[in-house]
C-alpha cells in the first residue's frame, strides 16, 4: 500500500460513498472549502488534523477518502490517521481537481420570466458530462428546474443579486437531486455534486460584461 493509504478516482470515491458509506475529508483551507466542496464532506484543514483527529472518531470503522487541493497533503494526513488507528484510510488520486474535472457540472445557466407582481420565474440549468478513460463519454445528464419567487422591497442592483445567487442556491440542492435520480437511472453511480458557488460565478459573470460594456467600439 502506498504512503497514506491507497489512491482512488472519483469514480471510484463516488462508489465507496454509495455503496459503503464512506466518509470524505476535506483538508482545504475554510476559505476554499466554502468556496465549492464534495456534498457532505466534512472540513478539517491540513494543519489542523493532528489536533482535530478526535472528530473523525464517530467514523473510524467507515471507509475514508481524504482530499486535499492537489492530493500531496491527503497522503501525509493518511499517514498520521492510519498511525492513531484509522484503517480503511484513502485517498482522491489527483485531488479536489481531479473530481472537478469529472464531476462538475460542465455548463450552469439561469434564465429569469417576470411575471408581473414581483413575481419571478427562475429556471436552473446544468449539464454534467461524465468522462471515463481519458476522453471517452460515459453520460451526458441535464436537468432544468424552475421556482417562482416572491421579491417585495428591493432596488434594481438588489434585485438583480437576488435573483442571480440566492434563487439559483435555492434551486439547486433540487437539481442535484433530481440530477442524481437520473444518473442512477440510467445505471451509473449518483454524482455526488460538489456544492457550487453562486456567488462568484455572479461576481464572475458581472466582470465580463463590465469588460464587454467597456470595450471599444470597432468601426
């Protein structure tokens, strides 16, 4: 066995979440943690195991897959967790990066229907593409879902933030939902989304059509 227990894929951390309950460790700073993370997984950053290790006790007879930004950290946590008796010790091949590559939903949208009476229809989009050695496509899933959403007493700047981050966080625990009910469906393990960050994809979206308004005009 490798330094700090054995290296799985993300299809492989998928199953052993499925099917034996495993438990995923999150050893990312809370910054980037919060920022998008493995549904359910719990936070316990790297410099902090050692004095944290009494949390994981509750799970020390469940398999584990620890995570951490590149995979380095997770292996010399292994180490350390596997010495104070944790022995069904693993950890992500290639880290977090390597789970967003495979498991991220690829396209996210928002599309927004005012329905007058400050009503408003929002509808979340996202793909997922799930690719399986190297570049061959395993599933394709797309789920769109729709909420209407009551907004009294706010101006066009808090509206439109409104409407961009806390309807889409609304809607999605729903997809992810229905995502994974599709996928298993159709014979392959449930995804396991990681949570996604609404706020920045907003804060991103903003910056490029602030770019796009400030270009120059070609005649």
């Amino acid at each position: 066995m490798s330094r700090g227990g054995a290296a799985v894929s993300a299809q492989e951390l998928v199953q052993l979440v499925n099917n034996e309950g495993a438990v995923v460790v999150d050893l990312r700073d809370k910054a980037e943690f919060e920022a998008g993370h493995i549904v359910d997984a719990i936070n316990i950053p790297f410099a902090a195991i050692e004095t944290r290790m009494d949390e994981l006790n509750p799970h020390k007879g469940k398999p584990m897959v620890l995570v951490c930004k590149m995979g380095q950290h997770a292996g010399s946590a292994g180490t350390q967790l596997r010495k104070a008796g944790f022995e069904q010790v693993s950890r992500l091949r290639g880290g977090i990066a390597d789970w967003r590559a495979q498991n991220l939903p690829v396209d996210i949208n928002t599309t927004v229907n005012n329905l007058g009476d400050n009503r408003h229809e929002v509808v979340l989009a996202v793909t997922v593409t799930s690719k399986r050695d190297g570049d061959r496509v395993a599933f394709v899933a797309e789920v769109h879902y729709a909420g209407i959403f009551v907004i009294n007493g706010l101006d066009a700047q808090q509206l439109h933030q409104v409407i961009g981050i806390a309807c889409p966080n609304t809607l999605f625990p729903y997809v992810r939902e229905n995502l994974d009910s599709l996928v298993v469906r159709g014979g392959f393990p449930a995804m396991q989304l990681a949570q996604v960050n609404f706020e920045a994809l907003y804060a991103q979206a903003m910056q490029k059509a602030n770019k796009k308004d400030d270009a120059p005009v070609q005649h």
